[in-house]
C-alpha cells in the first residue's frame, strides 16, 4: 500500500538498495514497548484529536464548477 500510495517500498533498503524480507511481527505491546522505548522512540500511540465541530464547518466550499 505504501508503495502504491506514496511510491515508497518499504521493502527496499535505503543504504543498498536491495530487497529485505519481513522477519517477524510483533503484535504484544509490553513486548514492542521493551524494545522502543531503550531506543528513545515512543512506543505509544499519539492521543486523538478531539471532534470538530460540524457546525463551524458547515459552509459548502466553491470549487468553481459545475457538478455534470
């Protein structure tokens, strides 16, 4: 998806340029958290923004064509 989306391969080493294989997936959180955080990068999710109003929003923009 990222590579279709954004033209980015995941896959592909950025030092080599050669292709890398998925090793394993971690799916338990202490477990991802155990390795992260040593490595000074944050291992919990951002929070969420709260809900916008609909309201301050509820103006129609004008794209300056017609719909066919």
């Amino acid at each position: 998806m990222m590579k279709r989306t954004w033209g980015f391969d995941v896959l592909r080493c950025p030092s080599c340029s050669r292709r890398m294989r998925v090793l394993a997936t971690l799916l338990e959180p202490t477990v991802v958290r155990k390795i992260l955080e040593p490595l000074g990068v944050r291992a919990s999710p951002l929070p969420r923004a709260p809900p916008r109003d609909p309201e301050a929003h509820a103006e129609q923009a004008d794209f300056d064509f017609e719909a066919a």
